[in-house]
C-alpha cells in the first residue's frame, strides 16, 4: 500500500490525546449519607467494573475513527507505480507498405491507428515513432490528431535505430515509461531484439492473406532497329495461378496485354515484344487480387529518339558519314593529333580508323570509355604498330594472340546470318553474292569473339568481343580501297549502322524509392544551373554536381511515390525518369515474435493494439483506498454513539 500525501500520516501523533484524556481523567464522587450501605457494596462493585469498560471501549473507537480519517487524508493506494507519477508511452507504430495489407478487421495500419485512438488515457503523455516522423512529448489530443495524418509509405527505418530512441528517450516530467512495439515484423530478424534490457510491448499485426504475386524487376533484350522485347520477372509467394492477366502501357495508353500461369513459390519471365517510340513511359499492371495492391504496377522509361554520338578517329573517310546520317548520328571524324581525349567519354561508340600507331595516353581513355560501357571499333592501318594494338587489347581485357600479318587476297564468303547485327537484314539466307576481298589482313586468335564475317580460309573478317560492359569489333584488314573493297560492297552498310544502332546505352529503365540513385544528363551546364525533379503533384530540388561534359542528380528519400517524374531545367523537361517501391516490401517474409518473447522475460507479445494498452492500464491502475478508510472511521462513530446511548454503566 502506497500514500498519495505520506506527510498527513505525522498526524497519527494526535492518537496520544485522547489516551491520555482517557488515563488521567479524574471524576470527582458526590457523597449522599445513607443508613446502611451494606447491601450496596456488591452493586457498587459492579457499576465500577462495567464503567471502566465503556471507557475503554469509547477511546478505542476514537482512536478508530481518529486513525481512519488521517488515513483517509493521505489518500492510499495500490498500483506498481507512484500516484503522483506521470505515465508516459513510447510508441512505435510501423507504416511501412506492408501494412497496407487486410487484416481480419481491416486495413492492418487503419486498424492499429483505430485502436490507439480509442484506448489513449488523457492523463498520460506520448512519443510516437513511424518510418517517416518522430512526434515526442504530446498529449492525448495532439497525438490523436496526429495519428489521423499517419499514411503508408515506402520509408524505411532501422529497428536498431528505433529501438535506440525508445531507449534513450528522457523527460524530466516523466518517471515512468511504457514501450510499445507495433509492427507486422516484415523482414525482421530475432537477433535484433536480443539487446532489449528494458520492458517492451510487442503488438504483431497479422496480415489475412499469405500469398502475393509481384512485378520484381524489369528489363530490355533484343533491342532492334524499330522492336524490343520487355522482359517482365514476376515472383509468385503461394499456390500456383492460373490466367493472370498482365498489360503493359505507354502512360495511360494500352499497348499490349496477355496472360500467364505461375508456379507455386516460382519466378516467371512474362515477355512483351512492342514498336519502338521516341519516349515510352512504361506501365506494367497485374490485375490480381492478392496480399499487397502497391507491387502490381511497376514503372519504367525509355528514350528511343536520343542521336547517337559516333567518333572516328584517324584516317579520313568517305563512307561513314554515309552511314552516319545526321537524322540518327552525332558523327564526327578527327585526325590523332587533334583528338579531343575529354569528348571521347561523351560517344557511344568510337572507331578507330587505321590508325599506325596508338598512343598509351589515348589506350587508357579507351580502357575508362569501355568500362563505362562504350563500344568501339578498331580497324587497322596496313602499318600498324602491332606492339601498340596488342597492348591496347591488354588494356580491355580481351585475351589476344599475336597479329600475323597476311599479304595474301584473300574473299570474304562468309556470314554469319543468326548474329543480332543482321536481323531483320535478309530474307533469307544468301550463297551466291559478290565477294568482296582484301589483300591484306592481320589476324589473331580471340577465344571469347563471335564471328560476323570470315575469309574463305574460315578466319574472321569481323568479330564481335563482348567485356563486361561494352563491345569491341575486330576488323581484321584496313577499309582503305587501296587494300579492300569492302567499302563498295553492300555488306558495309547494315553492319556499321546497325553497330551504331545498337550503341545506344539504354540508360538506366526505373530508379528505386529509398534508396540513392544517381542519374547522369549529358550536356553542358553552367556552374550555376539548377535542376528540379517533378511530377504530377510536387517537386524537389536534388544533390547535384556538375562536370565538365554532364551533370549528376542524386536522390536519397524522395521521390515517395512510385510513377513518372522528370527532370527539369526551368520548364525545360531533360530527362524522364520512373521510380517503384523495394521489392523488399513484397517479401512475406515475417520474424517470428514468440520466440523473440521467448527468449526475452522482459518482453511480451500481442496481436491486438487495444489489449496490450489495456494490459498496461490494468497494471499500473491506481486503486484508491480512501473511500474505504472514510468509511471505516464513520462505523467507528457510529459504535461510539451506539456504546454511549445502549451500554448503561
């Protein structure tokens, strides 16, 4: 038992008055002369001995009923905490995507916000976590109004982070704190509650269904001339599905659509093969109801119009500015001496035309343009520096026996009809056609090569090397007409354009929300240029830094919606730009919380808000006890009175 005013208890010193009113009480006797008072001595006897007992049971009741009113006034209790202590929550509340689930009352967050609503008390005061804010110190009606604006979002959190703010957490008002965990533990791991030295409320939200089919990623294969192929990857958590429909849009128009079935716990590659546009803004719908809505569209862009930068370094030609056209290409030829090394980054793709000779300073700009994904064509000069070729070929990584020089004319029969360079380029394939020649070659052996085109002596004409990031093809003799007529044959013509088309780097299709994305414009900006990404509903100035040839955006926790953004320069649109949740958040993945409580006396575990707060109301209730002792000290009175009207002395 506890006292609300321990102080007033100094008042049961008072008890000592009416003791010693009681013990030295005097009475003073009247003396009545009488005849004989014998037959009085039993009576007299006896009325002494019943007085003295009235008067013991009156100041017994008097200190009863004196007792029980200062006990009264100190107003006792019993609860697990002190009464004049205030109660303060620490709560975290997870509004991650997941919890915008079915549960089986609902909206899994709804529900939980619904909950905490209705079962805060006004005498306590609140510190609310979610994923995207951190509320401390508010009371009942701020924080009911603040729980009314909490929404879904992609944000992610660190539990340890959480659990570090819950823990630090100090209020001089406060002495007493309560920590309540609300979450669906998606993608939790036990270990990460093993810490916990403090008493924690643990409320698990249970989603109703247990299977999810979901957009995972997306990307580009086949990307011909006027056609792709949108390889879709769909993840399937649960039973096997039948006839799921899937479309494809460019924004808000249908392109295509079709079904597909699924296998039980399965990944599955669904394909579309659609026409090119200058800009595709890609939307993928599944229409499938299933555990989570937000991962059943998935965004995606694509440009298709950009020209394409083409460098020529080396001997002038005539030819390639034919091929080149400046309808499609940037193209430009240079001599070695004038070669501007900073504009080779800027080119898709970079021929190196009979040069004799190439230099280590221009190796090492190839080596960083090829890892960065530029390809590049490397022809030789009838005198070429094999030392410097075979060096530069080191440099990329490309395994490459010696060149063996041949002055024999030798024809190029043969073609190789199923390489991507010639699709859709002939009908059918062709045997009987004009050889070209040359009479002159360098040959080497490239293990990792692909051929395009081969002599008569089965050696390659034109292969293909294939680095990790980019291209390289190997023209084993000079294009000079002195040394082949390769440049009249209509053979050139599909093979160079078609290396050109398809030396556009597709850029990046779709950018993750939280996650930092860093997105490239090629172009030249002042230092003083400020760019904006946008969308339908608000914008946002990012990180950026400017180079000499293009300028870096980066992106950390905006945007936080998934969908079509753009990038701006005033009103000027850049760049398009498409961002879609973690596939982390489709993941039915969930801790399992028993074993967590398990582990852990300190912690317990619910799947109701509601009750757990009740729980910790009932626990640290305040059961008052001065009624009773108010009560007590009137029977006390009421025995007095009763002793002093019917016990006759």
């Amino acid at each position: 038992m506890q006292f609300k005013h321990p102080e007033i208890l100094y008042f049961l010193a008072l008890l000592l008055i009416p003791i010693i009113v009681h013990l030295f009480q005097l009475q003073r006797f009247v003396k009545v002369p009488f005849t004989n008072v014998a037959f009085l001595q039993k009576l007299a006897l006896q009325t002494r001995k019943s007085s003295r007992i009235k008067k013991w049971l009156i100041l017994f009741t008097r200190l009863l009923l004196l007792a029980f009113l200062i006990l009264a006034f100190a107003q006792p209790y019993f609860s697990n905490r002190k009464a004049n202590e205030k109660l303060h929550y620490s709560i975290y509340l997870d509004n991650s995507l997941s919890t915008q689930t079915k549960g089986n009352r609902g909206d899994l967050l709804q529900i939980a916000i619904q909950d905490l609503v209705e079962n805060l008390s006004e005498n306590s005061t609140y510190s609310l976590q979610t994923n995207t804010n951190f509320y401390p110190n508010k009371t009942t009606s701020e924080l009911k109004d603040i729980l009314f604006e909490v929404k879904n979002s992609a944000s992610q959190k660190s539990i340890s982070d959480v659990l570090l703010k819950m823990a630090a957490f100090k209020n001089s008002d406060v002495s007493s704190f309560k920590k309540v965990f609300i979450s669906d533990f998606q993608n939790m791991e036990e270990k990460q509650f093993e810490d916990i030295d403090y008493d924690l409320s643990l409320v698990q939200l249970t989603p109703q269904l247990k299977e999810n089919i979901s957009i995972d990623s997306v990307y580009i294969e086949n990307n011909k001339a006027n056609t792709m192929e949108v390889n879709i990857v769909v993840k399937n958590q649960g039973i096997e599905k039948k006839n799921v429909p899937i479309a494809i849009y460019n924004d808000e128009t249908l392109i295509n659509k079709q079904t597909f079935d699924i296998e039980e716990n399965a990944t599955k590659n669904v394909t579309f093969s659609i026409q090119k546009a200058p800009v595709l803004l890609g939307k993928l719908a599944i229409n499938y109801s299933d555990a989570y809505n937000f991962d059943n569209t998935f965004y995606f862009t694509l440009t298709t119009n950009e020209k394409i930068n083409v460098l020529s370094i080396g001997s002038h030609s005539s030819s390639l500015p034919k091929i080149y056209t400046s309808d499609e290409f940037n193209f430009s030829q240079t001599s070695l001496q004038k070669t501007n090394y900073n504009a080779i980054a800027k080119q898709q793709l970079v021929i190196l035309n009979e040069l004799e000779d190439i230099p280590l300073s221009m190796q090492e700009s190839l080596k960083d343009y090829v890892e960065n994904g530029g390809n590049l064509i490397v022809i030789p000069n009838a005198n070429s520096n094999l030392v410097s070729y075979q060096s530069l070929f080191g440099k990329l990584n490309i395994k490459a026996s010696a060149f063996e020089k041949k002055t024999d004319s030798l024809k190029i029969t043969n073609i190789n009809f199923k390489h991507p360079i010639f699709s859709n380029v002939f009908e059918k394939n062709v045997r009987n056609f004009q050889y070209p020649h040359t009479t002159i070659s360098f040959h080497t052996s490239l293990p990792s090569a692909t051929s395009i085109l081969s002599y008569e002596n089965k050696k390659d004409f034109i292969s293909k090397v294939k680095s990790q990031a980019a291209s390289i093809f190997w023209v084993s003799s000079p294009l000079n007409k002195k040394y082949s007529n390769f440049s009249n044959s209509p053979l050139i013509v599909p093979i160079f354009y078609n290396i050109g088309k398809q030396s556009l780097k597709i850029t990046e299709l779709y950018y993750t929300i939280e996650k930092k994305n860093s997105i490239d414009i090629n172009d030249s900006f002042g230092k003083e240029a400020v760019l904006t990404i946008a969308n339908n509903n608000n914008s946002f100035i990012p990180l950026q830094q400017v180079f000499q040839n293009k300028i870096r955006v980066t992106t950390t926790d905006q945007p936080r919606q998934s969908g079509f953004n753009y990038i701006l320069k005033r009103k000027d649109t850049l760049k398009h730009i498409a961002f879609n949740y973690s596939n982390k958040e489709s993941l039915l993945a969930f801790a399992n919380t028993q074993n967590i409580v398990n582990q852990k006396e300190n912690l317990n575990i619910s799947t109701s808000v509601k009750s757990t707060l009740d729980s910790i109301k009932k626990k640290n209730e305040v059961q008052w006890l001065w009624k009773w002792f108010l009560a007590l000290s009137i029977v006390s009175l009421l025995f007095e009175i009763l002793i002093l009207k019917f016990f006759k002395s």
